[in-house]
C-alpha cells in the first residue's frame, strides 16, 4: 500500500492519505505463489526440467518480499498446496474411489503448512545481512522435522529429489540431500534479490550500499551452480574393488492399486515364472550368468522352509536377494529382504525401518476407522526392522539395502555405507500406485543417492521402473512400467567414502542449528526495529 500526501487546506493539519497503488496486489501475490510452486512441481521426474526449481524459488521470495508473517505463512501454504497437489496425485491410484479425495488433499494441505511455516519465517530473517542465505537455510531445515511428523515423517518432494541430474546434482557427495536443496533454494533467493536490486535502481539505497548488494546477489545465484559444475571431475564411477553382474527380476502386477493386497499370491507367481524365463535365458548364453540375482519387495511371503525358492536360487548358482514379508514367530510380518545362499538356504536378514503410514502401519487408528471402509477388518500392522543387517556379505562383496519408502530418508542408505556396502539394492513395490508418476519420482531419489554414496544402486521394482543407476546418477538401463522383463547388467563396486557420508547427519543438523539462529536473530533485529520506531514516533509527539 503506497502513502501520499495531499496539500493541506491553510491552516488544516498535516494528515497522510493511504491510496493503493495497486488495488488487487493480495490477488497478482496469490497468483504468483500458485504460479511458482506449480512450477516448482514441474521440476521434478519425471520431467528432465531441474533448472526450474531455482526459478520456481525465485518467484516465490519475490512474492514474499515486503510481507509480514501472516501474510508470508499465507503465501508459502499457497505455494505449497500447489506444489503437493499434484506431486502426490498417485495417492489416489493408491487409495482408489472408496476413500474418496480427502486422504490426498488432507496430507497435501498437512504438508503445505510447512512451506507457510517457511514463509512466514523467511519474511523474519529477509532483512538480515545476506538475506538470501538465511531464507534458504529456513526452507531448507524445515525439511527436517517433516521426516519426523506427521505420521512417523514423510520427506517425499524435498527440494533435493528434483535434481536428478545437471548442475546441483554433485553437491550431493559433499553435503547430501540437504547441500542440495540449499544450493537449489538459496540460488533462487539470490535471482530474486538480483531482481529486487534491479528494479530499485532508483530507490532510497546509497549508490555504493546498493552495489554491493546487486554484486552479492548476483555472485550468489552464479556460486551454486558453479560449484556444482567444478565438482562433476570428483564424481568417482570407476570399479575400486572389481565389478559384479547383477540381474533384477520384474514378474509385474496387476493395476489394481490397494486391492493388490490380497495377490500376494499372484505376485510370487509371476516373480518365479520371469524368474524361470531369466534362468533359461542365461542357460542359453542369451544374457551373462549373474553373480547376484535380486527379487523386489514383497515378492514372496516366507512363513517357513520354501523348497521352491530353495530350487530356483539353486538352479541359479549364485546369490540371490529375496524382497518378502517374513512372518516372525508371533505371527506378525516385517518387510524384509532376506540372503539366500544357492547351497544352504536363506541368511541374514534386512527389515524395513520406514514403514509406509496407511499401507504398512495404521497411525491414530482410531480417528483412521472414521474415514476408511478396511479398518473394521482384522488388519494388522507390520513390525519396523531395527536396522540390523544394513549391508550383507554376498557374492564376495557387500551388498547395502534400503526398501522403497526408505529411499526418502537419509539414514538408511548412510547406514549401509557404513556397514561396509560397495553396491546398494532398492528393492520396491510400486504396483500399488498405478501408472502414475511416483515410480519415476523414487528413482530419482535413487539417483541423488548414487551421487550422495558414491556407489552403484540397482532398483528391483514388482512392476517397474525397475534400473541400473551408476554412480555419478545416470540410468544405463531400466525397465518399464507394467511389463514382465528382467535387467542384467554389470555394476563397479566401490569403496571410496564420500564426504557426504562421512559428515553424516552433522550436514543436515548443522544447517538446522544456523536456520535457527537466523529466526532468533530475525526476531531480535524486528524488536529492535519497533522500539526504535516507537521511540522516534514518541520524540515527535513530545515536539
């Protein structure tokens, strides 16, 4: 809202008149922030458009610019339910008709408060001394309580997933995930700042002041990106401990979204038959023997001795990585990928930590039988893993796991590296989710974390997309969606340990503990500022 002043009558005191500049700004502001975080959304897979999360960040700190907290917390939700909305579209394949649109518009709408959460903050610590920085580091630390709650956590459409690939990607051996999404934000915020100083070339700014301010903007949208480009060089692909063959089977699943619960049955079925198609294949001399064999998630329910898996591992000769629930003594199961050995059977076991909310496990149970039709059954949650077995010894190397949803969070893929692993396995079951994108969306984590571990990733995916991600990120092959095929391809295995992974989880507090500092030092600066405006206000009144 601009202030103007009229002339006053002879003798009529001084009184300012408010008149709008521009009477619908609240409307091109709304306008703005929808545009920017659909945009946003557009960055990620399995669109190749990376470049547009910066810009989409751009738009948004320029429509938080010159705003209060409210109006800040307001603008980021709007940014955030357009960015969620469509990104999260799959949770209707998931679900289908009987639950209706609310679970995806209530997760969509929980997840939004974040982004308000971050813009009414950002508005807090914009006027500080490189403002920019202290915006991104908000956005960025507020990733990390959302893979604590709601539900357990959900990190799905971190900044980090949308770069897959090009300039920010090798950030990701530095600091992982959370150098990523930084480099990402806070190039935006500077692109922003840049076009701030531009269009207040006449403002009340000092000359000098204003320089300096345009020069850092604009050094700190280009520093990112540079960086990342100087770091391609340093992105290791090469076989430190020899190389592997690796083949994955994809038996594919029925498009039935949740009902896919009672095929268990059809899954094992058809995971055995491509299984049986690979074997003759290899028999033949069509494709190399593999050294290791993977199943994907879920593809067998192990309840006891299975002869017939027994036969098939055997009949192979070699390793194999078999994803099943395993049924534990108390009759509960737990999503486990479990070591079989072509001579004595199944091994040591992996179970999955992050369990799916809704599809593993039931969170608030109760207010949960309100909205869904399936509670009143006898549905049972799946038992969590404690992380034991994160890297398995197999086919003369160690072979790191981490399940589907997992590949969301940090720890897991840290944890395996740690145990020793020279090659990571993401077992997967996204049948679940139709032909919609999310299949896409996880492998492209899968990517960032090749780049983040320095390793190879094999992706076994039930029906797709299942491939071979090398470890500067890239795809040498892979699958599609809904067919029956299996990937046999050769893998380097690594030992080289990332700087990423030797900081470990330092990178993402660290950021936390400066993004909270910067609140702090946001709110001081505002308190500041008001007693200072009072007690100037108070000076003249006095005069």
């Amino acid at each position: 809202m601009a202030v103007t002043v009229a002339e006053p009558e002879p003798g009529a005191p001084h009184q300012p008149v408010r008149t709008r500049r521009f009477p619908r700004a609240w409307l091109l502001r709304l306008t703005a922030a929808l545009v920017s975080g659909f945009a946003y959304y557009l960055s990620f897979a399995p669109r190749p458009l990376w470049w547009l999360a910066p810009l989409a960040f751009a738009g948004f700190a320029l429509v938080l610019r010159g705003r209060g907290f409210r109006g800040g917390f307001g603008y980021g939700f709007a940014f955030g339910v357009v960015f969620f909305m469509p990104l999260l579209t799959w949770l209707l394949d998931f679900l289908g008709p009987d639950f209706g649109p609310w679970p995806w518009l209530g997760l969509s709408c929980a997840l939004a408060l974040y982004h308000g959460l971050a813009g009414g903050l950002i508005t807090l610590v914009s006027r500080l001394p490189a403002g920019p920085l202290w915006a991104a580091l908000v956005f960025i630390a507020l990733e990390t309580p959302r893979a604590w709650f709601p539900f357990g956590g959900f990190p799905w459409g971190r900044v980090a997933f949308s770069q897959p690939e090009g300039a920010f990607l090798p950030l990701a051996s530095i600091g992982g995930a959370p150098l990523v999404g930084l480099a990402v934000v806070f190039t935006g915020f500077c692109l922003a700042a840049l076009a701030g100083r531009l269009w207040d070339a006449r403002g009340a700014l000092k000359p000098a002041l204003r320089a300096r301010k345009t020069v850092f903007a604009a050094l700190g949208a280009a520093l990112p990106v540079v960086a990342g480009l100087a770091l391609w060089p340093s992105i290791g692909t090469d076989a430190q401990d020899g190389e592997r063959t690796v083949a994955t089977v994809q038996g594919n699943a029925p498009d039935i979204g949740l009902a896919l619960q009672g095929e268990r049955a059809v899954l094992r079925r058809d995971t055995i038959a491509e299984s049986r198609r690979l074997l003759a294949a290899v028999q033949a001399g069509k494709v190399p023997k593999p050294d290791l064999l993977l199943w994907p998630e879920s593809a067998t329910t192990i309840t006891g001795p299975d002869p017939q898996v027994d036969q098939l591992v055997a009949n192979f000769g070699v390793p194999a990585l078999i994803g099943a629930l395993y049924e534990l003594p108390d009759r509960h199961l737990q999503n486990s990928v479990i070591a079989w050995d072509p001579r004595t059977g199944p091994g040591a076991r992996y179970a999955k930590q992050q369990l799916v909310p809704f599809g593993e496990y039931v969170p608030a149970r109760k207010v949960a039988q309100l909205v869904t039709p399936f509670l009143d059954q006898e549905t049972v949650d799946m038992v969590p893993g404690d992380g034991a077995n994160p890297a398995m010894a197999l086919a003369g190397t160690k072979v790191g796991v981490f399940i589907c949803y997992e590949t969301a969070f940090d720890h897991p893929g840290r944890d395996a590296v740690g145990a020793g692993a020279e090659v990571l396995v993401v077992p997967t079951n996204n049948a679940w989710y139709g032909r919609s994108e999310m299949s896409m969306q996880q492998l492209a984590m899968s990517r960032l974390r090749a780049v983040e571990h320095g390793r190879a990733v094999v992706v076994s995916a039930v029906s797709g997309v299942s491939a071979i991600v090398a470890p500067d990120g890239s795809v040498t092959s892979s699958t599609g969606l809904f067919t029956a095929e299996s990937l046999v391809g050769r893998v380097p295995l690594r030992t080289q340990t990332t700087l990423s992974d030797q900081l470990g989880a330092w990178t993402e507090y660290g950021l936390l503990a400066l993004a909270i500092a910067g609140v702090a030092g946001g709110l001081v600066l505002r308190f500041r500022t008001r007693r200072t405006s009072a007690g100037t206000a108070a000076g003249e009144a006095a005069d």
